[in-house]
C-alpha cells in the first residue's frame, strides 16, 4: 500500500542514513540494517515523483474539493486507516494458522502464495508480517525451490516454522533468508569428499603444530606458549584438586580455588583409523594453546583406555566433526572438548546452512534449533562461538561450575583497560 506520506517518510529515513542496527551481530551492515517501514513504497516511482512536490493546499483539505472529489489528504487517511486495518487483522489471525491451517489472508500483499508443488498434507507456513518486498522474493525462492519440494514432511515444517520465526524482525530477514536459500542450494557432500576435507583441515593443523614445536625448540616463543607448560602446572604439587562431572557424566579435575588462576586436566580416548587418531593426536599442544586465556589453563591428557573419567570419542574423517567425532583440526578439538568440560555453543546455527560436510537434514535440525535461541553475547569473543577466539571469563566460570562471584574476582584481576593485572601472572607456573 503505498502513500504520499509513506514515501515522504521511507525518503527522509534514508536521506538522514537513520538506521537500527542488532547490536552484536556480524553480519554485513547491508543485511542487518533495519528496514523503514517505506522501504517498498520509496521502490514506487509514481510515490518517488511526490515527494518534494508543491502541495496544492486547496485541495489537500480533509474530505472532497469543490468538484466533489476525494482530495489528496483524504485518500492518504483512507490508505493509512486500510493500512492498520489489516495489520490488527494479521494480530488476529496470527498463528491462528498454524493451529487450524487456515490462511485467510488480512491482506493480499502480506501473503506468500506457496507453489503448486508445495506438498500434500503439509502445513504451510504462517503469512509474513513485513513490507519489505526483498524479503518477499526471497521467500517465493524458498518455497519455489526444488529441493523444498523433495523434502521430507517434518522437514518442510520445520522450514515454514523458520521462515514464520524470521518474518518477526525486520534487521535480521533478509540475512536469514539468505541462509535458507543457501541451505536448499549446497548439496550433501560424499563420505569421500568430506574424508578429503576434513583431511585438508587437519594436515593444514599439523603444519602449524609443527611450526609451534620448532619455534619451541628454538627458543622463539613467550614463556606462555612453552611446550610443556601446561603439564607443570597441572602436575604442581600445590595443585588442589575438585572432581566434576561434565557432559554425559564424564569426570574432569578442576583446581579453582583461585577463580583467577584455573586450571583444568582432561582425559581423552581416540579410536578411529590410526594414522587419524595418530594425527589427531599430535595437535595436543596446539589445541592447549588455543583453549588458553588469561588465568585460565587447560591440560588434555590422551589415554589409551576407557573410564567413568575418560572421554571415548572416535575420530572418523568421512563424517563431520561434533562432540561425538573428533575429526578435527587444533581449534575445532579445543572447541569440541571444552563441549565435554560443559558449556554450550555460542554461535549461530544457521552458520551451518551451507556446510556441505554436514547432511542437509541436519543443517535444517539446527536452523530449526537457532529459532528457540536468544543470540550469545559472547558470540563474536568465545572459543565457543568464534574461531579463534580464547575462552572468555563465563567460560571460564563455566568449567569451574563456579557462580558470579568467580566473575567478579576475574574482572577485579584486571586493569581499567581490560588487560590481565600485575597480580595475576598469565599461565606461569608460580
């Protein structure tokens, strides 16, 4: 529904670059950017041709001009009252449709009409409240696509539950749409091909292993990147010890008597392919260095046996990497361990959606599963959520399993500029 006012307001959000940004998301700021309510009705060029135009006041009084016509102002209040009327009307029906199947539509412009293809006895999705027409063509591509068509049924529901769950935020739409398309277009990858990628990964990994160790060996690394570091202090005899159970019971040892100086001992089994396992293996160092932070030390010990205080995982390169598969480079195995040791995933599922390694029944699973999410403010700066990224304090806490009090005397221990303090030397053996 477009209208001079519509327009004239859709003009002066972009003419003063007003946006509404999601604050914390990394998306590209094209994608995360908030639409105006204009956005389609500033795409009108009879709309674009008023704006600026003299007004000619005589008959943009409120009811009909001295021909008996409807003047400008009338239809522009008789647009806005149609307007309101169809977005109380979506309120109404809302999910009203999803329960009983019905899809009346409050409005034809605000209704996405499925293909023919769409499916027998599948329940479609909920009409979309957003004006924005991109957001509109991207749907029509979604439920349009082959693949959708091919689908299972729980599988197309749980696509008509994403696209009704991204139809609520405006920033975030046309991101989400994009994803899903992405998903519907990456075919599933063969075991070969995943095995020769995974592979890839973990030879890039080794190289770097090797790097650290040579580097090492001669003398050219900070005392907190020292081979053996995490060994002596693990093996410290002032270590005080405290048993915990992390993911599906398993036993780890966590000395955190000082919340500001942690450190943690794991035990980890491989089974697999040997030559995997083996090079699997040989990331341990590296993977400790990953999963460092300051006061924080992780000691991954590899075992050849099984135990209530032994994490068994095989390593299998023709599937992709998880908690249960430990077919991984140095930071998808600190990631994946950390996992074991309790805490949960940091970033967006919907990072999945084009991961050929991952069968697309799976990537849909977890972009269903990002729908009953609320987005981590830890995303961006984890070892949970990012690449890259070391621990941060809650992560810390969090294998600690110790409460806020373990983050207040984190933050004490730092300077003004967030940087470690004097008082808490990092990873040193002190």
């Amino acid at each position: 529904m477009t209208s001079t006012v519509h327009a004239f307001e859709g003009h002066r959000a972009a003419s003063s670059g007003e946006r509404r940004i999601a604050i914390g998301d990394p998306r590209p700021a094209l994608e995360r950017t908030r639409l105006p309510l204009a956005t389609s009705s500033t795409q009108d060029p009879a709309s674009r041709a008023q704006i600026g135009r003299p007004r000619d006041w005589a008959r943009a009084s409120y009811g009909r001009s001295a021909h008996g016509q409807r003047s400008a102002l009338a239809k522009i209040f008789a647009q806005e009252r149609k307007c309101i009327t169809g977005v109380l009307a979506a309120l109404l029906v809302g999910t009203s449709a999803i329960a009983g199947g019905a899809r009346e539509p409050a409005s034809g412009q605000n209704e996405v009409q499925p293909p023919p293809s769409f499916g027998q006895g599948v329940e479609r999705p909920v009409r979309w409240r957003s004006g924005a027409e991109p957001f509109r063509g991207q749907i029509q591509q979604v439920l349009r696509h082959p693949v959708y068509a091919g689908l299972a049924e729980d599988e197309r529901r749980k696509i008509n539950e994403i696209i009704d769950w991204m139809s609520f935020d405006h920033g975030t739409q046309s991101y989400y749409a994009n994803r899903l398309i992405a998903l519907l277009s990456t075919p599933d990858a063969s075991r070969d091909e995943t095995a020769s990628m995974q592979r890839a990964r973990l030879e890039r990994s080794l190289r770097a292993a090797e790097q650290l160790r040579t580097e090492q060996r001669d003398g050219f690394v900070p005392p907190a990147k020292r081979a053996s570091l995490e060994e002596e202090l693990s093996n410290a005899s002032t270590r005080r010890w405290t048993e915990l159970k992390g993911l599906d019971d398993v036993v780890y040892k966590v000395d955190r008597e000082d919340p500001t100086m942690v450190v943690a001992e794991i035990k980890v089994h491989l089974l697999g392919d040997p030559k995997d396992v083996l090079g699997v293996r040989a990331l341990e160092d590296l993977a400790e260095k990953f999963s460092a932070a300051p006061g924080y030390t992780l000691n991954i010990v590899f075992v050849d046996h099984d135990g209530p205080d032994v994490v068994s995982v095989p390593v299998d390169m023709s599937q992709f990497a998880s908690t249960a598969n430990f077919a991984c480079d140095a930071e998808c195995l600190a990631h994946e361990i950390h996992h074991w040791l309790g805490l949960p995933d940091r970033y967006d599922y919907s990072n999945y959606a084009d991961v050929s390694m991952m069968p697309m029944r799976e990537r849909i699973h977890w972009f269903h599963e990002e729908t009953k999410r609320v987005q981590d403010p830890d995303m961006l700066r984890s070892l949970m959520g990012t690449r890259g990224a070391p621990p941060t304090d809650r992560d810390v806490c969090g294998v600690a399993q110790l409460d806020d009090h373990c983050l207040e005397a984190r933050a004490k221990a730092r300077d003004q500029h967030g940087r470690p303090s004097r008082r808490n030397v990092i990873n040193s053996a002190e």
